[in-house]
C-alpha cells in the first residue's frame, strides 16, 4: 500500500495480528499462528498504536486498555467481513457453513447430524468444529465460524437464530453410592462451564467436595462416572443411557443455562432449512416437524 493512504486507509494485516494476539494471549503465539516472528508482531502492534494514536496494552501484561478493547471489537468485525468476501468464491458459495458444536454436547448431537446427512434431510456440506463455548465464541466473533451453539456464554452475540433454557444435573454410574458424610466427589473438566455450575452449586449450599479426577477428554470424563469414581454436572438432556441422574437429597440443586444458535455478523440465514435442521437437534423447545420426529428418536433411543 502507497504510504499516501497511511492516513486513510489501515492494512487488515495489522488488524488480524491484533485479534490473534488478544485471542491467544500473547506475542509468542500469535506468531506461530500468523508464521510471523515475534519482532514482526510487536512491529505491526506499534504500527496500528501509531495508526490510531494509543496504547492497546497495558504495561506490564497484556491486558487490553479501553482504547484496545474498542479497537478489538471493530478489528473482529472487519476481519469477519474480510473473510467473508474471499469466501464468494469458495466454500460458502457452494452452501457450505462452518457450524460450531460444544464438545458437551456432541455425543448427543453428532450421531443425529449424521442420521440427517444420511437421508438428504440434515446440514449439507457443512464443516464441523467441537469445542469449548468460549473457543467457539472467539472463531464466530473473528468470522472463523457462521454458526455456532453457545451455552452460557461471557458475552452474548449480537446475531441471534434462537435460545433456550437447558437445565443442568448431576450424573454418576447406575449403582453409585456415596458413604454418609463423605466430601461430594466431583469430576473435573477445568474451565468448563459444568465446572464452573457444580463448583459454584456446592460452596453456594455449603457442600463439601473434593476433586477425585481431572479431565478436559468427554470420552475420560464419561469412563470415570461409569467406573463409579463420582459425580459430574451435565445437561440433563445429554446424559446417556449408560449414567443415570443423581437426585439425591444431599445434592445441591444445580441451575438452567441460555443456550443458543448464534450466527456471524452479515451471515444471510438463508438457507432456512439448514439453520432449522440445526435448530431442531439443539433447541429442546423447538416446535418444528423436525424437531418432534427428533425428540421422538431420542426416547427410543433412552428407551433400548
């Protein structure tokens, strides 16, 4: 770029290192992402800082100022624009969406997604991410997923498909039994949201509880319920049939959560079938045909 449009005009290429540092939390890191070396991104910090006249973060850390904050939040909505117009040509043009899943829930939803797929009905050409809501958040708000299903996210995305309460519950193996007295004998997914909702249920109600296994692996977690090592909170529509719902009178009583499909600014919710495709696996209150017949497969399926 001309160095007579410095004034007018800021290199994307600025605004991307900006979001992958905030992303991914430091210099380091968000070098080896954008193959830059570490004198590279602190140079493009201090040009766009230049650029716009202020500090992005604070010294020391990197903890972002009011000014990089603002910034940040127009740098992930370009950035998503950006993205979105080399796509014309590409995947999105052929129906292809980029849908985000959370990991809690994908033994739940995935084989039905695949059932759909199978029979012509469900999400088309579609690329799947599993991960945790605040990762997904991230990809939606920087315009690396069109849609994603949150729970309980920090913040709620301004591009809303539907929400929903989802009631969460503690589950443990079938013949679980905890001797009288004993501390609560939790499973541990370290920053999840279930974490959080369990650890924040017990201290709240005076629970005493101990940490007995730590696992950011669903397959780990799922074995150490099964093998009678203790409890862990889920969402009480995911739990399988190979676990049972704790509702044991010493148990504290564990909230309802938003869940959501949320979609990437500018993204055109059409095709309509595809998002109500999503919609009806997700959205426990979803009124749709779909969603029924889909309600329908999984009480027989509870039922086997």
């Amino acid at each position: 770029m001309h160095h007579r449009y410095d004034k007018i005009n800021i290199p994307i290429e600025l605004l991307r290192t900006l979001v992958a540092i905030a992303e991914l939390g430091s210099f380091t890191k968000a070098g080896g992402a954008l193959k830059l070396t570490q004198s590279a991104i602190s140079a493009q910090v201090k040009r766009l800082q230049q650029l716009v006249g202020s500090e992005f973060f604070t010294k020391p850390g990197l903890r972002l100022t009011g000014s990089g904050e603002l910034v940040l939040g127009y740098a992930q909505r370009i950035l998503a624009m950006n993205d979105q117009i080399l796509l014309l040509s590409g995947a999105q043009s052929r129906g292809q969406l980029r849908v985000g899943i959370p990991v809690s829930l994908a033994d739940y939803a995935l084989p039905m997604l695949l059932r759909q797929n199978a029979n012509d009905q469900g999400i088309r050409q579609a690329q799947f991410r599993c991960d945790v809501t605040e990762e997904m958040l991230k990809c939606l708000t920087g315009g690396r997923l069109d849609v994603a299903v949150l729970t309980c996210p920090s913040r709620t995305p301004n591009n809303v498909y539907s929400e929903w309460p989802d009631q969460m519950v503690f589950a443990c193996a079938p013949d679980f039994l905890l001797s009288p007295g004993a501390p609560l004998p939790l499973i541990s997914w370290p920053g999840s949201v279930s974490d959080r909702v369990a650890i924040e249920a017990c201290e709240r109600h005076g629970v005493a509880y101990s940490i007995v296994c730590v696992t950011a692996d669903c397959h780990a977690r799922r074995l150490a319920m099964q093998s009678g090592l203790g409890f862990a909170a889920m969402f009480e529509r995911a739990v399988p049939p190979q676990l049972k719902i704790a509702r044991d009178y010493f148990l504290p009583p564990l909230p309802q959560l938003t869940g959501g499909i949320y979609l990437r600014e500018g993204l055109d919710p059409r095709p309509v079938e595809q998002l109500e495709a999503l919609n009806a696996i997700f959205n426990p209150t979803a009124t749709t045909a779909a969603a029924s017949a889909h309600r329908e497969e999984r009480k027989v399926a509870n039922m086997r």
